[in-house]
C-alpha cells in the first residue's frame, strides 16, 4: 500500500538518516505490498488534531512485564498504560501488517508484518543487525492476537526486545485497538 508514495518517503528518510547520523540510506529495493481486501479500510485523508497522517486504527496498551536491563521510551514499567496510540493495519491475501505509533513515521514506528489466518494474525518486526548503532532502537519484536468477527477491533500481545545479546531487555504488552 506504501509503495504509490515511495517517491516522497525514500528521499525523506534519507535527509532524516542522514541528518541523524544513521549513516547509510535506507534500501530502496521495492517489496511486495500487501494486496488490499475486497473491501480496502479507508485512511483518513490530512492531518488532523487526534490522529497522525496514515493512521486508521488506536489502540490501548498495558505493560504486563519487563525483564532485563534499562530500557527506553515508555512502557518499562509492569502496570504501565499508554491510551490512543496510532496504527495503520493493513489487511489482504492472508497477510497483514500492522505499523504502530505511527505518530513516529517513518523514523520510530514499530513495523510488523505476518500472517492472517482467519481472525489470528502472527506479526514480526527486526531493525537488523546494526540496532545496536543508535540509542533506544529496538532489537525487534513479535506481536500476536485476534480481530473481532468484524475485523473492527483486535487484542494482541506484543513482545519488544533492545539492548546488546546477553543484556537484553524484554518489555511484554497487551494491545486493544479499533478502526478509526
């Protein structure tokens, strides 16, 4: 579904890794999109006071644990809640891909992709080998759950890692989330 906008974003991650000291730009090898359902979920056009650009779900998160070192960013502490955080599903084919914090495109946002197995989808996201290069970069992360009969709604429990091999931090989530 991105790929009618790679003209605008490739340039734009560039000057923002570049700028950031990220090094290198990101590939612009194109990948296969997930094709869209019969009935594609519509993105609400502009920006608007509530929802970043992109965004056509909110979901709500608690933190059920953390095991590890430090981490960073929200959610580190067991009992944490964060309310109203943006994600763009996308859904087609037996696949699905869910973005989340899309507040945070395309520098912060969680990326996952999988499968769609009925309403059960299996997700995962990895920011490669060189996470380790840049402060509070997730290592990557697995997210799972159920969309209601609907596909209006689902809960997922999601699984982030950071931090180096043998001192890695492990922060567990519980997500529900709605269409916009």
């Amino acid at each position: 579904m991105r790929l009618w906008r790679i003209e605008t974003i490739v340039p734009a991650c560039f000057l923002l890794f570049t700028a950031c000291g990220k090094g290198s730009p990101p590939s612009t090898t194109p990948t296969s999109p997930i094709s869209p359902t019969s009935s594609p979920v519509s993105v609400p056009s502009g920006t608007s006071a509530t929802h970043a650009p992109l965004a056509n779900w909110s979901g709500d998160a608690a933190v059920l644990s953390v095991t590890g070192g430090a981490a960073c960013g929200w959610g580190t502490t067991p009992g944490e809640t964060r309310t109203g955080v943006d994600w763009r599903v996308t859904i087609g084919n037996g696949e699905v891909a869910l973005d989340e914090d899309m507040r945070n495109f395309p520098t912060d946002d969680v990326p996952y992709v999988g499968t769609l197995n009925g309403r059960n989808f299996t997700a995962t996201y990895s920011n490669g080998a060189d996470y380790l290069g840049y402060a509070c970069e997730f290592k990557g992360g697995t997210l799972g759950g159920t969309f209601s009969e609907d596909f209006s709604s689902f809960e997922a429990h999601e699984v982030l890692m950071w931090g180096p091999p043998g001192g890695e931090t492990t922060v567990e989530r519980r997500w529900t989330g709605s269409r916009l």
